[in-house]
C-alpha cells in the first residue's frame, strides 16, 4: 500500500485517493467523538446518582477493609 501512495502511477484506471481529505474528514470525526465524550461527561442531569448495589444488614465480615488480621 506504501507503494501505490509514494508512486502514484494510476495505470489501472482507478481514480487516486485525496489522502490528505481523508485524514482532515477523519481528524473530524474524532475530534467530534472526543467532544461528545466531554459533553456527556460533565452533564447535569438534574438528580443525584443512585447507587445500585443491595444493601445487607449485618457486619461486613469477611470483607471490611479496616478490620486488621489477627496474628496466629
């Protein structure tokens, strides 16, 4: 493929690629993508995030994180 674009002999009739428009469409669509991510990310949604993990009565045994180990 390198070669077709340093020699740009068009023997087979097919019209050559605008390489350069191709990368300036594709800077485009990614610099539009990565503003989309942004937007969305510091959305207001106006209500807090609930969480959506169950709760369990009872102690968090065996996986407290401050509980030390006891020696044996």
């Amino acid at each position: 493929m390198i070669y077709y674009i340093l020699n740009n002999n068009n023997d087979d009739g097919r019209p050559s690629i605008h390489w350069g428009g191709a990368m300036i469409a594709f800077a485009l669509v990614l610099v539009g993508a990565v503003l989309v991510v942004y937007l969305v990310s510091t959305a207001d949604f106006g209500q807090p995030a609930t969480s959506t993990v169950p709760r369990t009565p009872g102690p968090c045994a065996p996986f407290c994180p401050a509980t030390p180990v006891p020696p044996r």
